[in-house]
C-alpha cells in the first residue's frame, strides 16, 4: 500500500476540536507507515483564532505527529481576523475550497470534521 493521504476539512468552530482528535487518532494509527495528514480551516472554522487557548495543546500533538494545519486567507479577510492571530506552526492557503479540489485532485482523501 503506498502513502494515505488524508485532508481534514473544519469549516465550523465547534467542530475544530473534532477535528484535532480525528487527525492526531489518524497519525497514532499510522505510525511506522508513510502518510500525509492535513487539517484545513476555512468558512466560520477560522473563528476558533478568537480564543485558540483550549486547542493549544491538542493543536502542538497534532502538529508533533507531523499534521499541517491551514487557515484560508478569505475566511480570514471575512472574519476580519489577522494572521498575527495564527498560531506558531500554522499555515494559510489563498482559498480553502481551492486549496480542497487541488489536494482532492493529488489523491488526498477528504474527511470533514
């Protein structure tokens, strides 16, 4: 079996808790075998940058697994929220729905949170 590739979609910030647990469940079950594990927040999911404190410690473990967390730039604009707000380790995509169909189109499989 080669690389499982996995993109965890959070377009809602009740459901960015769930989304740490699912991804940081995959990469345990995944240990010792190739993967790629990618968590992208967009739409409201963005608002969870309000007040990231409850998520910092499942956030670092998923971030320790070797998970990439993205926040997309236009839901950002949107909640008027800086990227002075991303934590340490995160990353932004110009469009999160863009960013969904590219990594779809190189063979990710989408779960949504």
């Amino acid at each position: 079996m080669g690389e499982l590739k996995l993109v965890v979609h959070v377009p809602d910030p009740q459901r960015f808790e769930a989304g740490l647990k699912v991804s940081r469940n995959f990469a345990l079950q995944m240990m010792g075998k190739k993967y790629d594990l990618r968590i992208l927040v967009n739409y409201e999911g963005v608002k969870v940058l309000q007040d990231f404190t409850p998520f910092w410690d499942l956030y670092k473990e998923v971030l320790n697994l070797g998970g990439e967390i993205f926040f997309c730039e236009t839901a950002l604009r949107s909640a008027e929220i800086s990227k002075e707000k991303l934590p340490e380790g995160a990353n932004t995509v110009p469009s999160g729905i863009v960013a969904l169909a590219e990594w779809q189109k190189e063979g990710f499989s989408y779960v949504r949170a």
